[in-house]
C-alpha cells in the first residue's frame, strides 16, 4: 500500500476570502494550500507540517524550529510573527498567549539558540478614519488577531512554499495574508475585505519594517537598538534600506570586530498598485511617531503607504509588496529581486495552464518545485499518515540548512567587510551527502573562504563565527567529505585549514577560560591545545571550561570526530608520517589519559594531573553520556569495560538508569552501540523506543533542540535501518527500518541518479531483524560501508516479532534482562 495519504475533505470556502481560494485538507486534518499553490502536485511535499517541532514553552525541548517559507537552503526564509525573537525565541510559536500576527518577517536566524541577523517585517493594517496617526508601527499595537480566535487560527495554511492566513483588521473587516518566497526575495500578498460594519472612512496600508529595537540576551531584558536607513522613491516605487542588526554581535571574535561592525543587511520593497499610484500616501515612522521627510538613518525606522479610498466601495483591495534582499548593496538587493521574481507585466501571455512569469503564483510553483525535486526521491509504502508527516517534515528540516550567502557570483564576508567572487554556505552534514551531495563542495569551499578571510574554519558561523560550541565542525565535515571521496574543492587548502584547527592553539588561550558564550575573545577554534595538552594529552580542568567535553572533542566532537578527521585526512592525503603519528595519538590515544579505571568512566584532569571531579567539564551531557562518545576506537572501548558483556551491561545501566539524554547530540548514536558489543536486538528495541518518546506529528513533536537538522536526521536515517555512528569511518550500524519499503532516487555528482530500495515487509509490527541482504547477497553482521549503498541496490530485511540470531551473541544475550522501557526525563 502506497503511504503517501492525500485525503481531499469536502470543500469548504474560507470565509471572506479572496475567489478560488478553498479549504483541502490533509488526512490528519491539517489544511493544505489552495490547489494553485499545489503546483506541481507532490504528495510528499503535502504530507509537510510545518508546526512539528515549533510549540512549547521550553526553547529546548521543542525542536525549536519556524514554520517558514523558503526553498532548500534559502539565504532568507519568511515567517509570521506572533512574538519578537532573540536568542531561545524564535519569531512564530504555536503556543503563543496571545492569538496574533504582528507581521511577516524574513529571517536568517538558523537556530533558537542563535541570534537574528537583518531583519525586516511587512505589517499589514487598516486605519480606522484613514488618518495617519492611526497606523500602528508597535509591535504589541500592531498585531491582529486571527479571524474564528485560537480554533480556527484564521484558517492558517503552513507549508514550505506557501503561507496563508485571515486575519481581522480591527475595524469590521479581514485580510487575507498570503506569503511566498524564494532564497532572496520575498512575496506578500494581501486582500483587504470589508466587513458589513466596516466604516466607509477604513484606509488600508502597509508598513515596512526596516530597523527595529532587538534584544541581545536570552531573557528578552537587554534590549539594544540597531542603525538602519529607509528611503522612500515614490518615482521608482520603491522603499529601500538596511538594517545593522546582529544579535550575536556580542560574542563576535576581537580580531575581526571592527569589520563585522560594519556588517548592513540590505532591502528593496516595490508594490503593486505602484507608490505614484493617486490616493497613495508613502512617509517615515521614527520610534514610533510619525515624522517628515522621505528618508532616514537611524534606530526604530519604519515606512508606510497607505492606500486612500480603496475599501469604500466594499470591494476587495488587493496589494503586493515584493522584496530583494541582500548582504551587498541596495543594488545587488534589486537584481536579486529581477532575478529570482521577473517583472510580470512584460506583456506576455503565458500558455494555458501555466502562470504569469513573476507572478506570486508563479513564485510559489518554483519554490514547491524545488522541494518537490527533493522530496519526490523517497517513496514510502506501508505506515500512516502521521508517520508520513514526521518523516517528511524531517527532510525539509534535514535541507533547510546550511544556508546560502552568496549572490550570483559574489558573496559578503563580515570578517573582512568586503565582497568576494565566488559562492559560499553557513554550517546536519552526513544526510546531506546523501540527499544533496551536489551541495557539499561548495559548502566546503564555504569553510575555506573562511578560513581564509577569518583565519580559522567555523565552530557555528551567524554572519561570522560565534565561538558556540566546543570545537571546529568545519574540520570534521570536511575529513568526512574526503573519506566519502568529494573532490570539488581544494584538497590541499583544507588540508592546511584542518591541520591548524588541530595543531594551533587560540590567541592567549593560556589565560582564557573559554566558557560558554564567553564574550570579548578572539577565535576559540579547538581550545586546551595548549602547552598542557601538548605535553601531557588533555585539556586542563582548572584551566579552561567543558574540558572533558573538548578531551574528547578534539577526538570526537559531539560525533563529529575532529582530530580522527584530521588523521583520515592526512592519511589519504599521504601527508608526512610524523603527521600522521602525531593525530593518530592524539586521535586514539589522548583520549585514555583521562580514562579513570577506578571508576569506569572518563573524567577530567587538573594541569597537575589530578582528577577534576567525575561530574564537571561536560557540555550538553554527563559523564554517563560521554562515556559513549569514545566512537574511533569501539573495540577499546569495549575492552575498557572488561569485555562484550561488560559492555553491554554498561549500556543497559545507562539507558535503565535513565542517564540518557536523547535531547542533545551527544547520545543519539548511543542506542546504535548494542550492535558492537553482539546484542543487536537491543539496538532494534532502543531505535524504536527512542522514536516513540521523542518523535510526533505536533508542534511538541521533536523532544530536543533541532540544531539544524539533527534531531531530524537521526529520524530520517534510523527510519532507513541505518546510522553512521563515527561518519569519517563511512560504517553504518543497522536496525529495522520503520516502513515496509522505500525506494530513494539517490542524487550523483554527476547530475544522475541511482536508485536505493530498502525493502522490510512487516515494518510497523516487527522490529527485530532475522536477516538483511544486499544485492541478493546475505550481510553476516548489522553493518554497512558508505560505498555499499551509495550508487543504489536493493537492501532486503526479514522481520521478525520476535529476537533473532542476526546480529546477536548467544552468551551476551544470556545476560540481558527483560527490556524495560524507561520514560524520557519531565
């Protein structure tokens, strides 16, 4: 049976609507967009809910993700606001008290746990008597509550290509606000209706947003107040300007400050009907009041056209802003918006069926056609809607980010303050080199250009680098992707950059505490290289914060395995051995110098030697967590814990125990481990018990922090029986599949395709594994190399309800109790 569940419902007209413009529902209730916004048809790209993991209260236990508009990887996506964001809040949440829109925000903030960067809103609204003073520029004032209250939201459509909702208009009317965007623009659209009680005197208009009051904190009390600039041209329909805003200005690293201070994120706005339009009136709004003139430099800016006599027959208004973005120039910000939405009113007739060029329809299909390309490659069968919803939603997740920066040819580096030739990325990776790999080299080049324009790769980039986390992602995405044999981008170049990340130490890191967010330092980079680490193997306790977290990390950094990396890297680059010798020491055998034998865990080490205390030094886990993050030497390991069976055990204190933390990165391979130690029928147990506790089709459907994907993407590989547990090693430990079949049109560089059928009868019911073949060939163990799947084949599993002998010892499985569910933490 076919999975891909598109239930129309009867059809219902959204009241006060514009014509056309109905109400189809998916099966699980969830509305969908009006047919024309189904251009191409794509079930899979229906089946996406934009709402999972966006509600709650708690920034980390919700996914922490925005149901925007946007294709895959979009420089800007596009999102309602029912509240203003910063750091732990991001500007749309499902759960918000207050049942408003405030506006319609194009955002680059790529995480609830970092910053907003440029941000620009359209407001809608409608002035009751058509006087100025009446158009509300507040945030709080300005928001309009959705037409139905809280039930009906005002029929509020969500998907990644299309946004639609009714809101009232304080005055007896509605307006219908319908959003579209592409990687560089944005479209808004907007039907004024009046209601009966509507007064003849009621004066729609629109704001522009341009520079608003933005919070540098994650309490919302440390407001600051960005410089901007608008300039109004009536002549050329027009509004233009920048924003400075960077909420993560703070933690910008000193060397590079003084150029990144100059960082402006640019905008230009055309409407239709045109600003010279008669009974158009355009002006400013400066914190708040309605001040003279056509332009602006300052904090707080806001424009407005206001659009007299066009509600006082009663009929419905329509009005469009479209918007060019850039990180350039004004200019750049123009051709973005000629490029990516062409002027529609060039006089040609479009072929029957097909839209106008530029049109906001037009705009929608090439958005959905671009999710369409991705997610029509996996075809599911056997399962339900709501698992349709999780897996799909997953992969626009998994290929929201990294995002673009660069411009037709040319890109802007805040490190520099300048403009460069060439394309470049911000920081999810193993997925991608599966579903995106024509991606990754530039991606790489990305990191490159940041190495050369910042001196470093990036830790987590936002504009520039931000010193968040505990080491250099950019070092080990890259060794992954010369492990996996990507070669289109300087092999060499990386190989320097890389080699610094793990041999040089940061600028006066000797007295620097590195902690978490520490303001006023330079590049953090790989900190603890420094003399402790190299002459005794670890990162001193009594010296710099999350030390074990960064023993580790520069290992294995929250299973992005950064000096491992570095050894793959050298090796098959056939650098020098002395190279070579010294990351395969630091890679493999640093790690064991703060093994604590007594206690039968890692543990930190002052600059003495002494112990640090079992309980400190560790990021975003415990030692009971980072005791599995030792993921480039398995079979040590194992023996650390006196064998298979130690091992074992181990992991079933761990999980019984209820030390796993399945909300953060560092334990989601973790349940993948049974398979090393000869107990795969716990793996195939854990996999599906951590998918039931922590994955749904709500907006609490994501327990932890989505960081980009990753929750995401635990989901999306667990569901094809597979997760590479230490990527650079290219080996995946298998479990059940979750759907009885799914056949993946794997993407190549070289533009083809090769097709991956993973086919597990049964799927929903069983979850233990008898056997798996590949290629008609019987696998002897629960694991699979990169290259074995890569090009395409056919994965064969026979499911059982039962344990089996595939995969597990005999004598370990004599050892194991009964399996015990254990609840995730409240």
């Amino acid at each position: 049976m076919l999975l891909l569940h598109l239930v129309v419902l009867p059809l219902a007209v959204i009241s006060g609507s514009a014509p056309g413009l109905a109400l189809d529902r998916y099966s699980t209730g969830r509305i969908l967009p009006p047919k024309q916004f189904r251009v191409p048809e794509s079930a899979q790209v229906d089946a996406v809910n934009g709402l999972i993991g966006n509600g709650g209260i708690a920034p980390s236990h919700t996914g922490g993700m925005s149901p925007t508009t946007g294709p895959p990887f979009a420089m800007h996506r596009w999102v309602a606001q029912t509240r203003p964001n910063y750091v732990s809040r991001l500007a749309y949440n499902i759960t918000a008290s207050t049942p408003k829109i405030h506006g319609f925000q194009c955002t680059m903030q790529p995480a609830i746990w970092m910053g907003e960067s440029r941000s620009h809103a359209i407001v809608p609204g409608v002035a009751p008597t058509g006087n100025l003073a009446e158009i509300k520029s507040n945030f709080t004032d300005r928001g309009l509550f959705f037409v139905g209250g809280p039930e009906k939201r005002g029929n509020e459509v969500i998907s990644p290509s299309y946004y639609s909702i009714e809101l009232e208009d304080g005055v007896g009317g509605a307006i219908l606000a319908e959003m579209t965007s592409t990687s560089r623009t944005g479209y808004l659209r907007f039907t004024y209706k009046a209601g009966a009680k509507s007064p003849k005197t009621a004066t729609p208009y629109v704001l522009i947003d341009g520079a608003r009051r933005s919070v540098q904190s994650s309490t919302g009390d440390n407001y600051t107040f960005p410089i901007g600039h608008i300039d109004i041209s009536v002549a050329n329909n027009e509004v233009t300007g920048y924003s400075s805003e960077r909420q993560d200005s703070i933690l910008t690293p000193i060397s590079i400050k003084p150029f990144a201070e100059q960082f402006k994120g640019y905008f230009v706005a055309q409407f239709d009907p045109p600003l010279n339009s008669p009974n158009v009136k355009t002006g400013l709004i400066v914190n708040d009041t309605l001040v003279d003139g056509s332009n602006s430099t300052g904090s707080m800016l806001n424009a407005y056209a206001m659009y007299e006599g066009m509600e006082k027959s009663h009929k419905p208004f329509v009005l469009t802003v479209k918007l060019g973005l850039s990180l350039i120039s004004v200019d750049q910000a123009r051709k973005n918006l000629e490029t990516e939405i062409p002027d529609s009113s060039n006089g040609s007739v479009p072929k029957k069926g097909e839209f106008a060029s530029g049109s906001f329809e037009a705009t929608a299909q090439k958005t959905r056609s671009e999710w369409a390309e991705k997610l029509d490659r996996v075809k599911i069968e056997g399962g339900t809607p709501e698992q349709l919803e999780i897996y799909y939603t997953s992969m626009v997740h998994g290929l929201t980010y990294p995002y673009e920066t660069y411009e037709y040819g040319r890109y802007y580096s805040a490190c520099d303050n300048n403009v460069h030739d060439g394309d470049t990325y911000r920081q999810e990776r193993g997925y991608l080199m599966i579903m995106a790999p024509e991606r990754i080299g530039d991606m790489v080049t990305s990191m490159l250009n940041d190495y050369k324009e910042c001196g470093r790769t990036p830790m987590w980039k936002n504009i520039v680098e931000t010193n968040i986390m505990i080491g250099t992602h950019g070092s080990s995405m890259i060794g992954e992707t010369i492990a996996k044999n990507f070669t289109n981008f300087d092999r060499e170049l990386a190989w320097e950059a890389v080699l610094k990340d793990v041999t040089v130490a940061p600028v006066n890191e000797s007295d620097t505490v590195y902690s978490d967010r520490q303001e006023n330092v330079d590049f953090e980079a790989n900190a603890g290289l420094d003399s402790v680490y190299s002459q005794k193997g670890w990162v001193a306790n009594d010296v710099h914060s999350e030390s074990g977290s960064r023993d580790l990390g520069h290992s294995l950094l929250f299973e992005t395995d950064v000096m491992w990396a570095a050894y793959h890297i050298a090796k098959m680059l056939e650098k020098p051995d002395n190279i070579t010798s010294l990351l395969f020491t630091r890679a493999k055998e640093n790690p064991l110098k703060i093994w604590n034998n007594d206690t039968g865990f890692f543990e930190t080490r002052n600059a003495s030697g002494a112990w640090g205390g079992p309980d400190n030094g560790w990021t975003e886990g415990t030692k009971y967590i980072y005791l599995y993050d030792f993921v480039q030497d398995i079979e040590k390991l194992i023996d650390l814990k006196g064998g298979k069976s130690g091992f074992v055990q181990s992991l079933e204190n761990h999980y019984n125990g209820n030390h796993d933390a399945f909300t953060n990165e560092p334990s989601l391979h973790i349940s993948y481990l049974y398979n090393y130690g000869g107990a795969a029928m716990r793996t195939q147990e854990r996999v599906r018990d951590l998918v039931a506790q922590n994955y749904n089709n709500t907006s609490q459907g994501i327990s932890g922090n989505e960081d980009c994907g990753q929750m995401s993407a635990f989901y999306l590989m667990s569901a094809m029986g597979m997760y590479a547990v230490s990527p650079v090693d290219k080996n995946y430990s298998m479990t059940a599949p979750f759907h009885d079949k799914m056949t993946i049109d794997l993407p190549q560089l070289d533009g083809s395709s090769k097709r991956l059928s993973i086919t597990s009868p049964g799927a929903l019911k069983n979850q233990y594994v008898k056997s798996i073949t590949l290629n008609g060939q019987p696998l002897d163990k629960p694991f699979l190399a990169y290259e074995q799947f890569i090009g395409g084949g056919d994965i064969v599993y026979e499911l059982s309800d039962k344990p089996e002998t595939f995969g597990n010892d005999p004598e370990i499985v004599k050892t194991l109790g009964p399996y015990v569910t254990v609840p995730m933490p409240t």
